[in-house]
C-alpha cells in the first residue's frame, strides 16, 4: 500500500476526534467535511446561510493549500443543507469560489435535510463524513460515507420477515 500522509492546518478547525483534517494518498488529497467554525475562535461564525459557505469553502481551501492543492483542482464536491430554502443563497456565495472564467465549476451534489429525513419516514441525516480527494496536478473528488445503524436496522427487518414467512 502506498504511504498515506495526514494534512493538518491551524488555518482550518482541527479533528475533534480519531480523524485527519485530510489524507494525501496515491496522489489525491481526501478532506474530511467542514462545518463553518471560524479556526482562531473555534465557534461557529455568525450570520446566515451565506457567512457559513463561505467559512466552510475557506476551511477546505486552508486544508487543501497545506496538502498541497486548491480549490481550483476540486472535481466534486457535496453539500448538506438543513434547509433547501437557504439553495440559492448558498449557490450565489459557493459559486463566488468556483468562477467558471477561472476554471470549470466542480460537479456537485447537494442534498437537504428534509429530504434526507423524508424517505419512507425513517431515515435521519446523520452527521457523516464527507471526503474530498484532490491531485496535485490538478483533480478533487469528494464522497460522502454512511455511518449509523441504518444497516443493521435492515439486516434485523429482514430476518424478522425471514422468521415469519418460514
């Protein structure tokens, strides 16, 4: 396996747990998602919608710089809202980082809370980690990973059908 080298930055906020603020492995850069906490107070910056993209695309561009790269190289990127109706404000100030005469936008998911929590009435958003790999030379990805029990909780309906239809 290739050697995976961590990325920390005091410009971004720091892991609060057993993760890097990012991964630099095979030549992509792999960020952990980012929330909008101002770096030097560790609070969440003030202000709506707007304030907080912009403080969580200046978080990730700290923690791509330092591994490295920058937002210029980002391929995908994924987005959660808790409120779709906060899209366009939020698109305005994300595309404000991504200038199409710069270079071509990300492709991009972006996903709201109240859907998330809408499919058959019982998943939750969970916090889950987003992951943004970048090359050197040039590429981003990012991916979202599922974490929680909504798996097992499967697994246990369908044994709980398996016993009743035998």
């Amino acid at each position: 396996m290739q050697d995976r080298r961590p990325v920390s930055t005091p410009n971004a906020p720091g892991a609060i747990g057993p993760y890097s603020q990012a991964i630099v492995h095979a030549g992509l850069v792999w960020c952990s998602g980012q929330v909008a906490l101002d770096p030097a107070k560790g609070e969440l910056v003030p202000g709506g919608i707007e304030e907080q993209t912009k403080q969580v695309l200046k978080n990730l561009g700290s923690v791509l710089a330092a591994a490295g790269s920058s937002l210029e190289r980002v391929i995908k990127t994924t987005v959660y809202l808790q409120r779709m109706d906060d899209f366009t404000k939020m698109n305005a100030t994300y595309g404000s980082f991504f200038p199409p005469e710069r270079s071509a936008p990300p492709a991009r998911a972006t996903v709201g809370r109240e859907a998330a929590q809408g499919r058959a009435g019982r998943d939750r958003l969970r916090g889950r980690p987003r992951e943004v790999a970048a090359t050197p030379s040039g590429a981003v990805r990012t991916r979202s990973s599922r974490s929680g029990a909504g798996g097992a909780g499967r697994a246990r309906r369908r044994s709980a059908e398996s016993r009743r239809a035998a």
